[in-house]
C-alpha cells in the first residue's frame, strides 16, 4: 500500500492509460489481462485518492481566503 501511495498522479495515470490501451486492443492472455486488471484498479484507487486530496485543499484554500475577504469587506 505504501509503495502505492509514492506514485504521482500524473504517473499513476500514465500507466492506467496503457494498462486500458493493452485491455482494449486485446494484446494480452487471460492471466496476463487479469494481472493487468488488478493493477488498473490499484492504479485508479491511487488517482481517485489523489484527486480526493487536492479537492480537499483546494477547498480549505479557497474557504480560507473567502474568510479574508469577509473580514476586510
């Protein structure tokens, strides 16, 4: 789990893109396409995470200057 985590996002979805690509264009053998499956929901578990966390200070970014500008105004 924490090797998952070090992954960027851009990565992370760098190779959930190929992983789709191979399952789409059937290259791969039945246990080479379900390795390769687990590895996309990994891989889209890490990029939702990541997503959930910029969402999140974004949000407390921009609650946090509103805030500022209540106080000024």
């Amino acid at each position: 789990m924490a090797k998952k985590n070090k992954l960027e996002f851009e990565d992370a979805l760098v190779e959930l893109e190929d992983i789709v690509k191979s399952l789409e264009n059937r290259d791969l053998h039945l246990k080479d396409a379900l390795i390769a499956f687990e590895r996309g929901m990994e891989l889209s578990e890490v990029c939702s995470s990541k997503l959930q966390e910029a969402e999140t200070k974004l949000k407390v970014y921009k609650d946090s200057h509103f805030e500022e500008i209540d106080t000024i105004v």
